[in-house]
C-alpha cells in the first residue's frame, strides 16, 4: 500500500489514496502506523474516496483508532494532495465529511503545486445540546467548571462540527497539558470527549494557541480549534474576528465573517515524504 506523510501546521496525517487502496480496517491500521516508534508516525489516518455528492469524501481516524467528524488542517491537505497528484485540476473543490460539505480554495505557486488552502468551515454551532454538552445553558460561555483533580476553569464551547472547549490561560507554554488534557477532555459533561484549546491572548489580533486533541492528545495544531478558539474570543470580547493564531506548528489566519456567519480557516499544507508499506 502507498500511502503519504503531509502535515498542515505541524499537524500530520498518514494519507491515503481510496480510490486505488483499500484498508479493511482503518481503525486498526491508524492505531498501528500512527505510533512514532513503531509505525509511519502521525497524529491519524486520513482516506481521501469517492463521494456521491462532492468532489471528493473524507475519513479521517485518531491515533487511537477513533473516528473523527473533520479536521481543517487535514482538510488543506487534502486540497494538495487532490491537486498535486493531478486528481483533479480545480483550484475550487468541495469535500464531504461526517461535519458535513466542506469548501476548498486552493492557491497555487510558481511550481504548480499547492501552496495554501482556504477552507470554508461553515458556521459554529454554540447551541449546548448540539455540541455537545450537558451543561444546563443555551450556550456555554466563559462558564466556570470543576473538573477532577480539583482543577477549575472556565470555559467556552463551541463546535466546529466537532466538539471544542476553550480555555484561557497565561503562560500557556508552561501548562502541563498531559496532566490537563485527559481530564478535561474525559469530563462527564461532554457525552462525546471534547477537544481542549488553551489560549494567551497577545493582543486583539494575535492569539497563541496549545491544544489537547480528542483522541490523540497535544498536537503541533489543530485547525478546528483554531477556528473554535476564534469563535470564542469574539464572543469573550477577547479578539477580532480576523485574527492570527500562533500554535507550536506554526500560524493560521482565522475570519468569522458578519456576512455568512462562516469560519474562514487560511493556512500552508505540506508533503513530508512518500512512502509504500
């Protein structure tokens, strides 16, 4: 099987081609060659198919085996992979994905190949029930809550078609994320897990970034929540609706529009190397 090694801010994914290779089970293969030890080494796996309704169709599994509904900087990605490898020759494609039909806006360099993608993400929803979360309010803003370890924070939630929390800290870089992470992610109010962004705000538009993924745990970025933390910093008064996030794998720039209400996620994609196993 030939598979490729991209990353989108540091954040990388095993990719593979599902219109030529087929894995029968995608959870066991994604737990096995994610490990950085023993395998490929990625954040997942990612199968880029053939979708009935878009362009293209995404799935998209954690390093620990779990199905995830989308990832925006898989997303990007996606849009190099298809363009690169002359699956197509749009520079405007749709994606299907389990948090619905996504639009990518491929920008293309002096080679001919992929520099950067826009991805629609569609709006956020803020709706508590829909996140989702237990927690008994119309939307969770900035909504103190004890998690175990006797640790207290308040929180933001938002969904990007899958479910975020937003955090905000100083001295973020000193957080310890891996004693942090589980415990908020696992907590009884999010009956799905939750993805966690913990942010230091720089000013109204620069905001610094760490997050805990569900499912695979601190990671280099995460498109999603980059797109969820923004979302939050509006509603937290705490940034502009255009704003840069600097995350460990580097920046994406991030607008919620007034005229659509649409995430607007702009950021590089990379491939790391090609490989066959």
């Amino acid at each position: 099987m030939k598979f490729t090694k991209m990353h989108g801010t540091g954040n990388d994914y095993i990719y593979v081609n599902g219109f030529v290779e087929t894995i029968e089970n995608p959870a066991e293969f994604a737990i096995k060659y994610s490990d950085r030890h023993k395998g490929i080494g990625s954040d997942g796996l990612v199968m880029i198919m053939p979708s009935e309704s878009c362009d293209f169709r995404m799935r998209m599994f954690n390093a620990d085996g779990s199905e995830s509904e989308m990832c925006g900087n898989a997303s990007r990605c996606i849009g190099k992979y298809v363009y690169d490898k002359c699956l197509t020759n749009k520079t405007s494609v749709t994606l299907e994905t389990l948090a619905g039909i996504k639009v990518l806006e491929l920008f293309i360099g002096t080679d001919h190949k992929v520099e950067k993608v826009t991805v629609d993400m569609g709006e956020p929803i803020l709706d508590a029930v829909k996140i989702p979360t237990t927690i008994q309010k119309d939307r969770v803003i900035n909504e103190p809550v004890n998690f175990e370890g006797g640790l207290r924070y308040n929180i933001t939630t938002v969904s990007m078609g899958n479910p975020h929390a937003v955090i905000y800290a100083n001295g973020i870089h000193n957080m310890d994320l891996t004693a942090i992470g589980p415990k908020v992610e696992n907590a009884v109010i999010f009956p799905r897990r939750t993805n966690t962004e913990f942010i230091e705000v720089v000013n109204h538009e620069l905001i610094k970034m760490r997050v805990w993924e569900r499912g695979s745990g601190e990671t280099m970025a995460c498109g999603t929540g980059a797109c969820a933390a923004v979302v939050a910093g509006v509603l937290n008064g705490k940034n502009a609706r255009k704003t840069t996030v600097e995350l460990l794998g580097g920046e994406l720039s991030i607008e919620w529009k007034e005229s659509d209400n649409h995430v607007y996620l702009t950021g590089g994609a990379t491939t790391v190397f090609e490989g066959e196993i």
